[in-house]
C-alpha cells in the first residue's frame, strides 16, 4: 500500500503553492456541546457537533523581499483569502491522486512569524484561521 508522504502535499494561497514550504499542517475540528437531558442515562455526557473550524499552519524559507511585503500587506489587510491544499503529481503519490484531498476556502491570516537569523535565509511560520467552509 504506497503511503502518502509530506513532500507530496503542498499548500495553496491564491490558487499557487506557497514557495519554498518546508512544514504544513491542516486542522480541522468540530465544537461539540453537551446535549445530556434528564433522559441520558449513565454518568458520560452526550455529546453533539454544533459547529466546524479549521486552520492551516505553512512553514517557509522567503528570500523575496516582495514575498515578505505581501505576507504583512495580507496581514494587515485583516480579509479572507482564498487558500487550499492539494497533493503534487509527484511518482511517489500515485494512489493518493485518487483520494480526492484537495480542498479550499477563505482563510484569514491570523498569525505569522517571521526569523531573521545571521547568515541564514528568512524563516517564515503563517497560520491561517479558516472563515466559513471547505469545499
């Protein structure tokens, strides 16, 4: 059974691939509510989704200062923008083509971080707080 690998999975912001990601990480979380009543039975909760959440985290090298002006001018700007993932077409993912894991949204950019270390391309961590739904 051939395995899908992390080199094979790419993050998308306005339709292209983040350039030079080096680390990827995709949550997706349902908000439950306590739904007990006099009639649950037992000492456990019954539990139900009330809502679903999800984020991205991108890590990336950035030597492109037009690059790192676009992350804080997408920063600033405080709107959703269009992101998603995908696998790459690449020889070692050719069960996961049929797995249908692209996905998108609108995301916010929330968080980033940005390392300048002496004689060292420019490290960069993005999250992105998803606004509304998958697709």
């Amino acid at each position: 059974m051939s395995k899908i690998k992390g080199q094979n999975f790419r993050f998308l912001k306005n339709a292209a691939a983040i350039p030079e990601a080096t680390n990827c990480s995709i949550t997706l979380q349902g908000n439950a509510e306590d739904t007990s009543t006099k009639d649950t039975e037992g000492m456990f909760t019954q539990e139900t989704i009330v809502s679903n959440q999800w984020s991205a985290q991108v890590d990336t090298y950035q030597s492109d200062t037009a690059a790192l002006r676009a992350i804080i001018a997408t920063f600033i700007a405080a709107q959703a923008v269009p992101v998603g993932w995908d696998q790459t077409a690449g020889a070692q993912n050719r069960v996961a083509q049929n797995a249908n894991f692209k996905r998108s949204g609108n995301a916010i950019l929330n968080d980033f971080t940005m390392n300048f270390n002496d004689r060292e391309t420019v490290a960069v961590s993005l999250q992105f707080q998803g606004s509304g739904a998958l697709s």
